[in-house]
C-alpha cells in the first residue's frame, strides 16, 4: 500500500503532501521562463487525469463556471483508508495554465485525505506559476484548487447527512 500524504501528525507546519512538495521543489528551481515552459508540459499531460469509462466516483462535480473557459469535471472516490483519488475532466476550451494546474494538482493530491486537502493552503501556487503569472492569470491558477476543495467539502456534507 502506497500513502499519498503522511498523517496530519507526521505532516510539519508549512510543508505540501509529499507528491505536490515534489512538483513544487522542481518548480522553486526553475527561471520564470522554464517555469513556463514546464507548464506546458504538464499542460499536455492534463487528459492523463480525466476519468477513465470503467471508474466510479463517490462525487462528481460537472459545469462551466464564469471564471473558467469551458466546462470542468471533478471527480472524486474516497476509498476505504479515506484517502482520496481524483479525476478531472476539461473541455476542450480550457486555458493551458488551467490545464497545467490540473495535471499538477492531480498528480500531487492523490491518496491525501479529505482533511489534508481542504487544510492544505494556496501559498504553493506562486511558487509553481511564478508571480507575474499569478498576477496575470490569478483566477486561473487558484481554479482547480478550489473546485477541488468544494468537490471534497460536498462529499463530507453528504457523508455527515447520511451518517
């Protein structure tokens, strides 16, 4: 058994779930045209993360919000240790930084808990995106974060009604 993110008590004051901290250090490293240029890449990687015909969710979060190009699916199952596995769907109008985002984001969140994805602060997006991208683009880049956050905020209100 594989962890995606150590326990809330393993876990020190300021540091990422181990998969995302790794995409970020790689990140913090770079100028701010490789940053971008590895955005792309992770751009091109972003259908990786889309759910395949066979999977099951626990929720799915499908629209296209104002903020966003096109329409984008959050797909979440949590499985028996809690630990939540994500997929995520862009339509094919969806920016390439909202692309990048997704890729990294789904890659550095698998098998985190619920609890540590809604703690876990936004303070890693500048040091992936760069700051003047942040500044440009700052819907865009906190986008899949936070629908991220609501899909895992809308399957603990379900599980607390049901339970």
């Amino acid at each position: 058994m594989q962890k995606g993110c150590p326990d809330p008590g393993e876990n020190p004051a300021g540091s990422y779930p181990p998969k995302l901290q790794t995409i970020v250090g790689l990140f913090e490293m770079f100028s701010e045209e490789e940053k971008r240029e590895n955005l792309i890449a992770y751009a091109d990687q972003a259908d990786r993360c889309a759910p395949h015909e066979d999977e099951k969710f626990d929720l799915e979060d499908v629209r296209k919000d104002e903020e966003c190009t096109d329409t984008v699916g959050v797909f979440i199952r949590v499985d028996e240790e809690q630990r939540v596995h994500l997929r995520i769907a862009l339509g094919p109008k969806v920016q390439t930084l909202t692309r990048a985002m997704t890729s990294i984001l789904c890659k550095g969140l698998e098998g985190c808990t619920l609890g540590e994805i809604l703690e876990l602060p936004a303070d890693f997006v500048p040091k992936i995106v760069g700051g003047q991208l942040v500044r440009i683009r700052s819907q865009t880049v906190y986008y899949i974060l936070t629908r991220i956050k609501g899909a895992c905020r809308a399957f603990l209100n379900r599980q607390r009604m049901a339970g």
